[in-house]
C-alpha cells in the first residue's frame, strides 16, 4: 500500500487553519488512516487504527476498555499489505565473521557518517550488560553516546532520552526496551549490533526509522554463516529481502587491535558490583510487586542459577559441536552469499590471549592523553581525499 494519497488535507473536512498548518509542517498529502479516519472522526465517530506493528490484544483491550469507553459502532482501520515495513525503509544486511562483530560496526559506523554527519542513530543490542559494555567502547571509539536499558534508574533514561531527541547526542545505543513506544521523529539509522531474540521484534526495532513519510535505513549485523537461518525467518516475516551494506574489509581488519581492546577496557571499567547490585534490586522488586517473599524467592533463584549455569554449559557445547558439523556442510543457495561461502575470513578463527589483551589494555591506560584523542579521530574522521576523489 501507498503511503500517501491523491487526496489533500482539505478534502477531508479540516478547517483552513488547520491546513494551513499541515502545509507549514511540510505535510502535503494525507496517509491512508488519515483519509479513512479523518472524516469519521470530525462526524463523532469513533476510530481504532492499528499500525502495521500493531496487536489486536490491544485493539481488543481498547473495546472493552473502562478508562477509554469505546463506542459498539468503533470504525476499525489496519494497513493491509503483503510487506511489514514501510516503504521508505532501506533494510541492509552486513556480514561479519564471529570475532568482529564491533569492528564492522566502527567501520559501518564511521562510513556511515561520512555522508550522514548530523544523521541520528540508533543500535539495539539484547542484553543490559551489553549494551552498557558497548556504550562505554563506544565513547572511547570517539562516538558520543547515551544507553539506555532496564537497569537505568528512572531519571538517567529520562537524561538519555532527552539528549538523543534534543541531538545534543545522535547515538543511542539500547536494548529491546527502547524499539516499542519511543516517537523519536529524526532517526535516520537503526543498526541491528545483535539479532533480536524473535523476529517479531526486528519490526519493531527497524520501526524506530522512516516514521510518518521520512526515509530511513536499517543495518543488521549478521555473523556469517551462523546467522542465515534467523535471516531468513525475518526476510519470511516481512516478505522483504534484504540488500547488502558494504564496508572495506581492509580499514576493518586495521582497526581490529584498537577496537578488541577498547572493548576489554570497557568490560574492565564495568562496576559490575554496582550493575549486579541494580539487577538484584530489580529481581527482589519484581517478587514484592507479586506478593512473594523476597529472602525465600532469593535463595531459590541462586540454587536455580546453579542448575542452569550447568545446563547452559552443556547446550553451548552441544550447540557448537552442532555449528562446526553444519558450517562445514552449509551449502550456500543464495546467490547474495555466494562470494561469502568462499571467503577464508567467515571460516578461520581469530582469537587474542587473555594475557596479552589484559597486558594491551594497562598499556593503553597508561598511553597519554593526547595519543588517545589521536587514535579516536582517526576512526572518526572523514576521508576527505576519498570523498573528493
């Protein structure tokens, strides 16, 4: 379905005044729901609309909803197309392999930038830790950011929030919490660093982008070629295949070092006494707001914990002994992936001792202030010759 209408705002019984306005908003032609909704509701009609994203749980909350009274005659609109994005939404696939998954988001990031430098965007990442840990990483990459996540307390995502809608800060990285309710009018990208757990949720997430009319694009991650399957249920779900976004694999390969460490720094610089102290208030909150007793809930959970530390061990062994045999006999029918399946990089394995990112890490701690800077502005900064070539 068209996102706009051949009809105008004054077609639909508004008053001067208020098209005169849409025309000051830069808003020329009405969407759909608007052409269907617009003029029942100037008639004292009421009107249920439902995004493309949108659950008939809450349209059928909405019915029998005391707070909102809902007339028996309620005139129901749903965007009805065989695609589950909008139109305006450029969705790109980027290949990484396991172990550089931050490096490409750096390079895709910095690319990225060059020809957007005032674009806002937004990451999603699926766990709390993560996405504080990638938060940190980044700022010492040179990309100014806010997290947000469910272990902030109220008043630092109410301070996140702001400075990304204020563009104070144009990147925000966040988990699942910030892809549904958020109306951030201006992202201009949405990067997926990790898959999301169900595929229902990559519209979510992606929906953050290309809102009322605007054009957006939507970069996912993906590790090669562990992630085709779950690329596939997604591509089912939206009836949409994604094209690739492309980045120098030689200027990803030279930041690898700086960026694998800047990551370990991170983890390190982590107060994971006070991030463990936040989740253990949340879990006892979550038990009194249920009428259960916290100190008996509590001592359940840890010896749960220890029952599931030991099975997650043996699923993750299981898992990859699983991976290695499927990897070998992937055979590869999508012709976007062709020149992937015969890449060396997707197929080797590239690890740093612990030791030796841990002896990198007190080293880049004790590196002067200004050889810091130096390092950052080179991952931030344009290529100007290579643009003006």
């Amino acid at each position: 379905m068209s996102l706009w209408t051949g009809k105008k705002f004054s077609d639909l019984g508004l008053t001067y005044w208020i098209t005169r306005q849409t025309e000051k908003l830069g808003l020329r032609r009405p969407t759909p729901i608007q052409v269907e909704c617009i003029p029942r509701i100037l008639q004292g009609q009421d009107c249920i609309g439902a995004a493309k994203t949108g659950s008939a749980t809450l349209k059928d909350f909405l019915k029998t909803s005391i707070v909102f009274p809902i007339a028996e005659d309620v005139f129901e609109w749903s965007e009805q197309s065989q695609v589950a994005t909008v139109e305006t939404l450029d969705q790109r696939y980027l290949l990484c392999a396991d172990y550089d998954r931050d490096t490409v988001l750096v390079e895709a990031l910095r690319k990225y930038k060059e020809e957007n430098e005032d674009a806002s965007i937004m990451i999603f990442t699926n766990s709390k830790k993560d996405c504080q840990i990638l938060s940190m990483a980044m700022n010492s990459f040179g990309f100014d950011n806010v997290c947000l996540h469910g272990f902030l307390r109220q008043k630092e995502r109410v301070a996140a929030l702001n400075k990304f809608k204020s563009k104070h800060v144009r990147i925000m990285i966040a988990t699942d919490v910030a892809s549904r309710g958020l109306d951030i009018h201006d992202v201009q990208l949405v990067v997926n660093h990790r898959l999301p757990k169900k595929a229902i949720e990559y519209i979510h997430r992606v929906g953050r982008t290309a809102r009322a009319g605007r054009s957006g694009m939507a970069i996912t991650i993906l590790r090669f070629p562990r992630d085709l399957e779950a690329l596939g249920e997604i591509e089912d779900m939206i009836n949409t295949k994604l094209t690739e976004y492309s980045v120098d694999d030689r200027l990803v390969q030279r930041i690898f070092m700086q960026v694998k460490v800047a990551r370990a720094e991170a983890e390190m610089n982590l107060d994971n006494k006070d991030f463990d102290e936040r989740q253990h208030k949340y879990r006892r909150l979550r038990w009194i707001q249920d009428g259960l007793d916290p100190d008996v809930m509590e001592a359940k959970w840890k010896e749960e914990m220890k029952v599931r530390e030991q099975e997650r061990r043996e699923r993750l062994r299981k898992e990859n002994e699983e991976r290695r045999a499927r990897d070998k006999q992937t055979v590869v029918t999508d012709k976007r992936f062709e020149a992937a399946a015969s890449d060396k990089k997707f197929k080797k394995r590239k690890f740093i001792a612990a030791d030796k990112l841990t002896e990198l890490v007190e080293k880049r701690k004790t590196e002067p202030a200004a050889k810091k800077n130096r390092d950052k502005s080179k991952l931030v900064k344009k290529k100007t010759k290579k643009t003006a070539q």
